[in-house]
C-alpha cells in the first residue's frame, strides 16, 4: 500500500527533512546577503576605505570586490556539497521508507 501525499508530507522524517533545508539554505544566504550589502554599503558611505592603494593600478577594492564574488562561489559549493552529501541520502532514505510500506 502506498502512502498518500498528506501521510509523506506530515510524516516527522520528511519535515525534519524540510527543516533542515530551509535552515541550511537560510544560514548561507544570510551570510553572502550580509556581505554583499557590507560591501555596497561601504562603497556608499565610505568609498575611502576601498580606494586606498595596494599598489600601483590596485586599489584595495579589487581584491574585496574579486572576494565576495568567490564567497558566492565558495557557498554554492557549500550548499552543493552538503545537498549531494547529506540531503540526498536523507531523500534516497526516505523513498526507500516508503517503498517499503
């Protein structure tokens, strides 16, 4: 007998599940939001900061700049990473669970 959509979706394994998720995916894009506002509102304030010079043709803006742009990176791979490796076998769990019953 399979089991409804209401019986899946109420069932405590697939809203741990959903939880995990929304916590997972909330805790990323928090991090890179308060970056790439960090950033914007440092060039709007205080544009000073990021145009010191490291050297000649290289402001100190560059490197921040080129650095939030690999932290959305970095974080994708995060969230990649943990899909493949954590959620995944949570779902594969759970098809298996219910073809079971």
């Amino acid at each position: 007998m399979h089991k409804s959509a209401d019986e899946i979706i109420n069932s405590p394994e697939f809203k741990a599940l959903a939880a995990t998720k929304t916590s997972v995916s909330t805790l990323l894009s928090v991090i890179m939001l308060s970056v790439y506002f960090g950033f914007v509102l440092v060039l709007a304030f205080d544009q000073g900061i990021l145009a010191r010079t490291l050297g000649p043709g290289m402001s100190v803006g560059l490197p921040v700049g080129l650095g939030v742009i690999l932290l959305a990176w970095l974080l994708t791979g995060v969230y990649v990473f943990w899909a493949n490796d954590k959620y995944d076998s949570a779902v594969n769990a759970i098809r298996e669970n219910l073809r079971r019953n």
